[in-house]
C-alpha cells in the first residue's frame, strides 16, 4: 500500500467527524425549539383509543384533602364512555394497589381501561402508600383505613355521578391491595355488594413478615409486633370468622399457582369461606406474583363484577378452580 494512503484516509476521517457533529448540533437544537409535551398538574382527563368503546372513556387525576390522614392524597378515575354527556349514574368499582405501587398502576400496567369499557362503570384509585389500609400501631397520623372508608368514598361519591348504595359497590385489589380489599369488605360488609383479592397478601397481619425478611420493618411499622391487637383487628381469618355470613359480600378470590407467598393463605381462606357458608369463588391459575398474571387476572375479575354486584338482587355461592 503506498505511504500516502494513511494520511488521506484520517483526513476523511476527520471531515466525516465534524460533518456528523454539525448534524447532531442541528438536530439538538430543533428539538429545543420544538414544542415539548404540557405537564399539569391536579385533575387530568385524558382519552384512551385502545377500543372503539375505550376512545370515549376519560382518565381523570385528582386530589383532595383527607381529614383521615390530614394531608392532600391522590387519585385516579376512569370514566366510562359518554359520562360527559349524560346525567346517567354509574356503579363504581373501588380499585387498590400493592405494596411499593401507586394510584396509577392498574391503568398502566394493565389493559384495564379497554376490559372495562363494555361495563359502563367508574373505577376509582386511590393512592395509599405503604399502608396496608390499615390504621398504624406506630404512626398515629396513618389512619389509611379511616381514609379510605370515611375520606375516599365520599370524595369520589360526592364529585361523581355514582350510584351510591351499596349493590352498586365493590372492592377489589392486588397484593396489599387485595389483603385491603378483602378485610375492608369483612369490616365494613354493608358499604359492598362484592370485594376481590388478585394474589391477596391475607397473611400480612400474620406470619408475612416472617416468610419475607423485605417486608418485615415495613409490617411491623404497620401492625406492630405479633400478638399486637393491631393484627388482631385486621387478621381475615379472624374478621371472617366474627362475621355474618349472611351479611357478608360476595368475596372473589384470584391467585397465581406458582405464588410462593400467598396462594397457601388463600386456598386457607377459600376453605374457610366455604365452611361459613359465604358465597364465593377461588380461582388458582397459572402464574405468579407478576403483571403478567395480574393483567388477565382483572379482566376474570371484571367478568364476574356484574354477576354478583350491580344489581339489588343478591347472587348464589358459586367456587371454581378453574
């Protein structure tokens, strides 16, 4: 090769270089001076089109002032198609999310807003920390059971069009939520026509912080230690067996095969239901504690919603495995 090529090749080179840093400089500066995306803040109303029906639904973002926990909370809303336009009122489906999610999780990480628009219902979903809807043993200003039943409802009841009776409630949630869900539902069985534990966590108050060392300061800030009355008055198995079966929810069980952490707690819980007479049902599915399982899981959630809430006439017990 003669000795002249490598000086003309860096000499390409470096052209090629300063060609490319000009074009980079080029299109940085058109991207500032392009129009960049509004952030708000508060209330957001935001169409969805993953459906002919679910273009016309609305996300709505809120906040307000909880008496309960005496600080501002958030929440999320999604409306059903041509809620704007009518002075119809709608049943509600309270919605709660798992420990270390927020308000936002169920809309985003699912397809729950395109399963839901054939319902024509509101689903509310409200921020609740690390709580485990719970009132604190430890932290007196965490009342987040209070928030929910005494706060959240009426926020929502009183700023939408829902129907505010109980058939035309329920309750349903993952994980921390679905623990939530359920225990609410057993303290408060007159405010809901049904209440759903996705992978519920209905050990918390018992043995969790044991299997799962991650969990365990978190737990016992919440409950205390055990043998706490705090987890005496929030442990399921012993709400249920206080309880009216007879004025009990219809209660609607989900978990994932594979779930290491509760599926034992929750074939314990569904063998109890059915000694008590409550009406119910248990599906164990392939999966576990992941999106992946809790994604079809609302959507089986939501197909049963309108066979046992909905309607002021009550529903037979019904269990399945399948």
């Amino acid at each position: 090769m003669p000795r002249t090529s490598k000086p003309t090749l860096l000499i390409c080179c470096a052209v090629q270089r300063q060609a490319f840093r000009i074009v980079v400089l080029l299109v940085a500066a058109v991207a500032l001076l392009s129009p960049q995306p509004a952030r708000t803040q508060g209330r957001r109303d935001t169409p969805h089109s993953s459906n002919s029906l679910a273009q016309h639904m609305t996300v709505r973002d809120g906040s307000f002032h909880s008496e309960s926990l005496g600080r501002e909370m958030r929440y999320r809303v999604i409306l059903p198609a041509g809620y704007e336009n009518s002075s119809e009122r709608y049943p509600a489906l309270f919605l709660l999310h798992g420990l270390y999610g927020d308000f936002e999780n169920w809309s985003t990480r699912t397809n729950l807003i395109s399963y839901a628009a054939p319902l024509r219902l509101i689903i509310a979903m409200p921020d609740a920390g690390n709580s485990w809807y719970v009132n604190s043993l430890t932290v007196p200003g965490d009342r987040f059971e209070n928030y929910i039943i005494d706060d959240f409802l009426g926020e929502i009841d009183s700023h939408f069009r829902t129907i505010r009776e109980r058939y035309a409630r329920a309750l349903a949630g993952l994980s921390m939520g679905g623990y939530g869900a359920v225990k609410l539902a057993l303290k408060y069985p007159q405010l809901f026509a049904m209440a759903g534990g996705i992978s519920a966590a209905l050990n918390a108050p018992g043995d969790l912080d044991d299997k799962a060392a991650d969990f365990r300061v978190n737990l016992q800030k919440v409950f205390g230690p055990h043998g706490s009355a705090t987890r005496d008055q929030n442990d399921v198995f012993a709400l249920l067996a206080q309880a009216d079966p007879t004025k009990l929810p219809y209660i609607y069980l989900d978990c994932g095969a594979s779930d290491v952490l509760f599926l034992f707690s929750n074939r314990e819980f569904a063998a109890r239901l059915q000694g008590r007479k409550v009406p119910y049902e248990f599906h164990e599915m392939p999966g576990a504690h992941t999106w992946e399982f809790w994604d079809p899981a609302i959507l089986r959630l939501l197909n049963t919603l309108s066979e046992h809430a909905f309607a002021p006439k009550a529903s037979p017990s019904r269990s399945s495995s399948s």
